[in-house]
C-alpha cells in the first residue's frame, strides 16, 4: 500500500522547522535558492510504489511530480522546487533515480533507505541511516555528492568518479570504486579504439545483457529503472522494446541482442542520426548506403568505415556541409578545400589546411567567402604577404568589402579600396556603413 505523504514546504518553513539543515554546506550550495521556494517534504516514513524521480526539474519528471502532488502541469511549472526532505525511512519498491549528472536538487533523509537500485549523479544527498538495494547502487560523475551515514548493503556497488561517502558496506557480488582499493579482477580496461573503460567479466557475468560494456551503458538501464542482475530474471525484452529504446537514444542499438537487430531497426536508428553507423552490422553497411548518409549530411563523413570512403564521398560530403577535419587528408585538394568552406556551416578555419595547400589563391578565396578570422596566422606562417591577399580580394569586386572592412579594416585597405573603387556609385554606401571605422582613421 503507497503511503507517500509527500508534500509541498516553503525553503522559508523548512529553515525554521530543520535549521541544522543549514548547516550542512551542500543546502543551497550556490546562494540561488529563495525563501519562497520548495522542498518535497514528508514528516514521517514513507513508502512508495514504483520508480521515485529525484531529477525534479526536468520535464518527464515534473510531469511525474503533478501527478503525484495531484496538482495541475501548470502549477509544477510555475514553481522551484529545489530539494527532497524525508524525516524517517524512505522504501520504494522500485529504483530511485537521478539520472542527470550535471545537476540535482538537495536530498536529506534522516532515516533508511530501501529500493530495487539507486543511481545518483548530479544530486547532493544526505542519508543518515543505511541503503539497503535489491540490486545496484552506482554513483557517477564528479558534480554530486553522497554521504550515507550508515551502509551501503546492495550485491553491486558501483562508484565512478563520484563523491561518495559511507561509513560501511556489504555487497556479496562486486564492488568497483575509482576513489578507492579494490579487488584486482573487478578493474576496468582500457579500449585503445574506442577510448572506452571496459566493465570486469567479474560484472559483466552478472548482468542480463552481456552486451552491457561500460558503466555508461549499465547507467542507461538503470536510468530506466531497469532489473539489470541475472539473478533477479528480469522479464524477457520483446522487439517493440528495443524499438522504443533505439527510438529514443540510438547508442543503445548496440545492446540489442542479434535476434531482435534486424535491419529494420538498423534503418531506424541511421533514419534518426548518421551517429549509429558505429552500431549496426558491418554486413549492412555498404557504398549505397555510406553515399545516402553523406548526401543526407555531410558530417556523416567521419564515421564511414575506411574502405568505404572514396574522392567521390569525400567531395559528397563538402556540398552536404562538413568540416575539412573530417575529411582523410589524402583526399584533399585545393578544390576540395574551398568547397568545404562555401558549404560548411560555420566560419572556414584555414587551421585545418596543411601548409602544403595555403596558396595565395585559396587564402584570397578563404577571404571571399567568410570572415578570414585567422588570414594573419596562416599568412605569417607561411610566409605570404597580408595586403597581398586583400587587396586581390578588393579586386574581386566591391561586395568583397564588407568583408575587407568588417574584418581586416585598415588605413592600408581604406586607402587600397578608393583608389579602385571611388568612382563607383555604390562607394558611399560603405563608406556609410562603417562610418565609425573610417572616423578613427582619420584622426
């Protein structure tokens, strides 16, 4: 039976009512809090059916919250609440998540906690009795902190860069903390490929999804609210299920077992982002298929497997809109380059270039087509003339000088400019234009 007796308590009311809560240098760490804003509050135990949000300011959960404070989306909306206070034990039957690992409300709870698993990121929490898990207990990422008084009794305990604190433990299964000695064959490894932390065989044997290869991807099953141990036979996973999952973050088509990663899933991954390339079967990727995602966006150049990548692709790519670091140099060209740089959807960085292709050509073109943000660095380092290269741009024609004048604005180029174009009707229009500039010269 839920007993929630969860609720709304002004900061202003919980100061007053809790003032030891002050003490502690994690309540209202940043000085943003106002006294008029809330704290979830219950006055005595509580006990919770289902999954127990702690990320409170965040859409799905706010919208979790109305439903359980049985107050309108609208009125969740119009307040803060920035914190959890429970003055007894806290049991949910299910998992109790802050998934978010940037951020989280405040969290004191002066008694017990029991759940199915606990996963805290970003959240400050105080638990001042012992966390007892049907599962899992992870903490990760360096911007939280937790602080359990008592001990962390759960059959995995997972710390990963976390601020955690206890001041006991039991975990029959395995126990991994970055901050701390631990067993030897519970270590992670490192993948020189991928870059990844690879999870023990020591966890992996335990977990339902053997595909399961980084504590980031053990931390999306739990965000989930997941059963993730062998041991508990979690109920069997259905197609839809990993079509709902892939739908909504693509990185997980790698945990899909064989017999549900069909090619129609594949396509419904590679629909939503070329970034899932990574994940399909190497047998489904082809050239027809590499040309369709780099046609698509350009930027998908830089997951094509090698065999794959041609002259023509990379070319595909430069007229989709990529950026030339993407692109395998030995593809490069001056053709290419400028190409890269007209289509490309942020200002051309002549950085990327090899000196083996900074001509006076392609700077004066790099000029032509953007604001030319680093003329100067690839001209001292390769030994060309500046004024050089503007003055060919101001010879290309006078709509160049909005970015001659809004960029490489000089008495040099001023000058350089009348003396080509002064008889030109639309002359005074620039002149106009940066009027403020052309003051300062003349002083």
């Amino acid at each position: 039976m839920q007993n929630s007796n969860f609720k709304l308590t002004t900061i202003a009311e919980i100061k007053t009512k809790y003032p030891f809560l002050s003490e502690d240098e994690k309540f209202d760490y940043f000085d943003e809090w106002q006294d008029e804003d809330f704290f979830l509050t219950a006055d005595e135990d509580v006990n919770f059916e289902g999954i127990f949000y702690l990320d409170l300011y965040e859409d799905k959960e706010k919208k979790w919250l109305a439903k359980l404070l049985n107050l309108p989306d609208k009125k969740i909306e119009e307040i803060r609440i920035e914190g959890i206070f429970v003055n007894g034990d806290f049991s949910v039957s299910g998992s109790i998540i802050n998934a978010e690992g940037d951020y989280g409300p405040y969290i004191f709870i002066s008694g017990s906690v029991n759940c199915q698993s606990l996963l805290l990121g970003g959240a400050n929490v105080e638990i001042k009795g012992n966390v007892t898990a049907k599962e899992v207990v992870m903490t990760y990422y360096n911007h939280g902190n937790f602080n359990c008084s008592g001990s962390i009794n759960s059959p995995v305990f997972i710390v990963t860069d976390h601020n955690t604190a206890f001041a006991e433990r039991k975990n029959d299964l395995f126990y991994y903390n970055d901050r701390d000695e631990i067993d030897s064959k519970n270590e992670c490894e490192y993948d020189d490929e991928t870059g990844d932390e690879i999870i023990s065989n020591e966890l992996r044997k335990l977990l339902d999804n053997p595909l399961i290869e980084t504590f980031e991807e053990l931390e999306r099953d739990l965000a989930r609210g997941e059963l993730v141990l062998k041991q508990n036979n979690p109920p069997s996973k259905t197609y839809e299920y990993w079509r709902e999952r892939v739908l909504v973050n693509y990185r997980d088509l790698k945990l899909v077992p064989n017999e549900f990663k069909t090619e129609e899933l594949c396509n419904l991954a590679l629909n939503k982002t070329f970034h899932a390339l990574p994940f399909i079967d190497q047998d489904l990727i082809t050239s027809q298929l590499c040309e369709k995602l780099v046609s698509k966006e350009g930027f998908a150049i830089q997951v094509i497997p090698d065999e794959f990548i041609t002259k023509e692709l990379c070319f595909k790519a430069a007229e989709s809109g990529t950026m030339l670091r993407l692109i395998p140099s030995a593809y490069y060209s001056e053709e290419l380059i400028l190409l890269v740089f007209k289509n490309g959807k942020h200002q051309p960085d002549i950085n990327d270039v090899p000196s083996a292709f900074i001509t006076e050509n392609l700077l004066v073109e790099y000029v032509k087509i953007g604001k030319g943000l680093w003329l100067d660095k690839a001209c001292k380092e390769n030994g060309i003339d500046k004024l050089h290269i503007l003055k060919q741009v101001i010879d290309s024609g006078i709509e160049y000088l909005d970015n001659i004048f809004g960029n490489h604005f000089s008495k040099e180029t001023v000058d350089y400019a009348f003396s080509v174009y002064k008889n030109d009707e639309d002359w005074n229009k620039y002149v106009q234009k940066y009027k403020q500039k052309f003051e300062r010269i003349e002083k």
